[in-house]
C-alpha cells in the first residue's frame, strides 16, 4: 500500500483518537469540575508518559525490523514481544513502589493509589503496541487503523459509562486499562501467535530499540513537563483549578500532533526501508513531500485555533475555562513547532539514528526545564506556556538543521513564505469574519477550501498533489 493512502488510513484513525481524547477530556472537565479534573490530569500524565513512550517506541522498533525482513516477520514479533513483557512488567512494578513518592512530589493523596491500579494499562496497552508495530511494518495500514480507532472507541465509551455512572476518577482509570486488556486480546486471536525464529539477535533490537524508547520517552515527557512544574509550583485547590486551565488549553493545542501522527507512522517504515536497501533519491524525494505537506497543514491548523481560541475553549470546554484562551494562543504555535520536530526527527531515527533523535529531545528538555524555573515563579501560567514555545522552536531549528545536512535540497524557501503568508491571511479572516459556537467548523471547512485555491492558483500546489489526495480518499476498499 502507497504512503499517500497508508497516510489516509491512519488520518481518519487518528481524527478518531483525537476524538476520543477530546470527548474524555469535555466530558470529564465538565463532570468532575476544575479541581478534580486537575487531579485526574496529573494522575494520566504520569501514565500516559511510559505508556505512550512504549506504545510509539516499540512500534517502531517492530516496524523497522519487519519492513527491513518481512520473510522474518512472525519471529521478528515474538522476539520483541517477549523483550517487551519482561520491560512492562518491570515498569509496573517500578510504578507500583515510587507510587508514594508521586504523591508528595505533587502533594496529592488521592495519586498513590490510582497510579499503582493504572500502571496496568502500561502493561496491557505496550503489548499492543508490539502487534500494531508489526502490521506497520507489513504496511498494513487499514488493519493497524481499524485497530487504533476501536482502542480509541472502546477507550471513550468505558471511560465516559464509568464516570457517568459515578465512579469518578476511578471510573476513568479502570476504563484505560480495561480498553487496553481488551483491544490487547483481539490482537492476540485475530493476528496470532506463533513460535517462529528470525536471524535478528537481541543485541540488534536493543541497540535500535534503547535509543528509540529513551527518544520517545523524553518526547512524551515533553509534552507535559510545563504541566508538571506549574503544578509543583502551585498546590492544592488553587494549583489544580490552574492546572485544569493549562491542561484544557495544552489539550487543544496537540490538534497538530494528532493530524502529524499519522504521517509518522507511515513515513517511518517507508524511510526505514529505503535507507536498508540504500536507496538514498527516491527517499529524499519521499521526506521532502513529507515535509512540504507537513508545512502546509500546520501552518493552516495554527493560524485557525490561535484566532479562534476564546470560541473554541468556550465551545470544547464551557464559560469557566475561558481564561485559558490567552495561553491556547501561545501553546498552539508551541504545539506546531513540536509536530514539525516529531515528524524530522521520525525521519532522523528511520535512517538508523535514533540515538540523534534522543539528542534533540533532549535539548527540548533542558530548554523547557530551564526556562520553567525561571519564568513559572514570575509569569505564572504564562510562564509556562512561553517556556513551552520557546524551548518547541529551540528543538525545531536543531533538527531542521541537522537534516537538511543528511539529505539535500528539502527546503524550498518560496513555497514556505508563501504558505506562511497565506496562513496569516486566514487567521485574519477567521479573526474577523470567522464563525463562533456550533459553527466553528463551518468557518474551518470555508477557510480550508480558501486555503486550498489559494495554494493552486499561486502554484505551490498543483494536479499531482491533487491527484496524490483523490487516490488516497477513493477507493479506500481496495
């Protein structure tokens, strides 16, 4: 299957998960209040960052080595299954005892118990992730969508009965593991196991997979170390009613990365391939068409939610987090900045250098630790979204720069001013003219088509990128 429709196939996927996030998160908001919400955001960040860190990290070490050797696909999958379970079990039991010391470090009582029930959900939810690395690997898109967006629906409709019914908090966490347990043991009979060897050796995977992990590890810790340190700085009540405001407009403003996942997964294994059996044209062409639609899909996504933040906060999340709307501003170019970084650096660790791609991560991370401690006690809430920006645009110039060394001639500066110029048009259109409430996606829908013309007469698209799209949207049943 063609990256263009594999693409297609994990878009609607991740709108799916989008969805299914965002309804939890409204529906919890609302259900729970700020206070609760705000306990309930710390407790799923502490499990969201090893679960997803493993979720993406073995997928993608899976993927590379069942693209690289699809003869050996069945033994590639059972030798990092096999690596995982022990990793899992190992993480649980390491949540299970540092659970206590959670709890102080975020002074909240109600963490230690949870997060030791939760760590659950990292077992079952990275041991899909090893089945959903091996139908990548094949490119088995479609089966890797379906499977992603039933977790995703199993994952709202348990979570959202638990808490309706009234089992609050608890509700929540028992429907992320229980929807993980179960989407785990569909994979389990529909896709097999066997007991086939490959000629890989451990240490092969291990010197892949550490890197990759770690890389994924800390990117994810990105992504909620200014919610962390603006809730270590701010205690009790008055702590979680302002991380509940962050957490509301720190989740809109990951739209980008949502929509950009879907292009990584499918780029990887693409890349992976072509830099095994080396060759280095037809890959640098597939990268900078990566790229390029990867520029003029944020830059669009930014431009709307950044001048249409007070609608859509009210919209998503009521009149009470309407204070978060000045901070969606900031976090929704952060949150651009982020998904361009994500995707180069897909690319960087496909070539076989994920250890390059952990550096930048880890710039990121430095930066935004620094710049917290430093603004959070003066700004404020503010101070943590700035520190978030920066530190994205930081990481994102790094990677930029190192792989436009790698491979040549991926940037070209006319189409970016372009793009650049005609998303600010938009975002003063929607500013204007755009379309509150309900019909915020109306006022989406019309700019998108403007966009879009705009894009085609000024020849920075043209009938092939169109062609590209109409056989990825049709005839999806083949």
């Amino acid at each position: 299957m063609n990256i263009a429709k594999g693409t297609f196939y994990m878009f609607i996927a991740g709108m799916i998960s989008v969805a299914s996030g965002y309804a939890i998160t409204v529906f919890l908001a609302r259900k729970l209040g700020p206070s609760d919400f705000g306990a309930y955001s710390i407790i799923t960040s502490l499990l969201f960052v090893l679960s997803v860190v493993l979720m993406y990290g073995v997928q993608q070490t899976t993927a590379k080595f069942v693209s690289e050797r699809p003869k050996e696909k069945e033994g590639v999958r059972n030798k990092v299954l096999a690596l995982q379970i022990i990793l899992a079990l190992g993480l649980f039991l390491i949540y299970f005892l540092v659970s206590p010391l959670l709890s102080q470090l975020f002074q909240e009582a109600r963490i230690e118990n949870y997060v030791r029930f939760g760590a659950l959900f990292i077992v079952f939810q990275s041991l899909f992730a090893v089945y959903m690395g091996y139908l990548n690997g094949l490119e088995k898109y479609k089966e890797q969508a379906f499977m992603t967006s039933l977790y995703a629906v199993l994952k709202a409709l348990i979570v959202i009965a638990l808490v309706y019914l009234g089992f609050s908090i608890l509700g929540a966490i028992t429907g992320l593991v229980a929807s993980a347990a179960i989407c785990l043991a569909i994979s389990l009979v529909a896709f097999g196991i066997s007991w086939s060897g490959t000629r890989i050796r451990t240490q092969q995977i291990i010197n892949f997979g550490l890197p990759i992990i770690l890389y994924n590890l800390v990117t994810i810790t990105i992504m909620n170390l200014d919610l962390f340190m603006l809730k270590a700085a701010n205690s009790g009540i008055t702590g979680n009613t302002i991380t509940g405001y962050y957490t509301a407009a720190l989740t809109i403003s990951r739209a980008p990365y949502y929509i950009v996942s879907a292009l990584t997964v499918t780029i990887f294994p693409a890349v992976a391939s072509l830099q095994y059996h080396k060759k280095k044209k037809v890959l640098a062409a597939k990268v900078k068409k990566a790229l390029f639609y990867t520029t003029i899909i944020l830059v669009l996504i930014c431009s709307i939610i950044a001048t249409g933040a007070r609608s859509l906060t009210g919209l998503l999340f009521g009149n009470q987090y309407s204070s978060a709307s000045i901070v969606l501003v900031i976090l929704i170019v952060g949150g651009s900045f982020f998904s361009f970084f994500l995707v180069l650096t897909t690319v960087i660790a496909a070539l076989g250098k994920p250890r390059h791609a952990l550096f930048f991560s880890l710039l990121i991370a430095v930066a935004d630790i620094l710049l917290c401690a430093i603004l959070i006690p003066k700004l404020g809430i503010y101070g943590a979204a700035i520190s978030n920006i920066a530190s994205m645009f930081i990481g994102f110039i790094a990677s930029l720069w190192y792989i436009t060394r790698e491979l040549e001639n991926l940037v070209d500066t006319r189409q970016i001013m372009i793009i650049l110029g005609l998303g600010a048009l938009i975002g003063l259109l929607n500013y204007f003219f755009g379309f509150g409430g309900y019909y915020f996606l109306v006022s989406l829908l019309i700019f998108l088509l403007i966009y879009t013309l705009a894009l085609f007469f000024l020849k920075v698209i043209d009938k092939s990128d169109i062609e590209l799209f109409t056989k990825a949207f049709g005839k999806l049943d083949r």
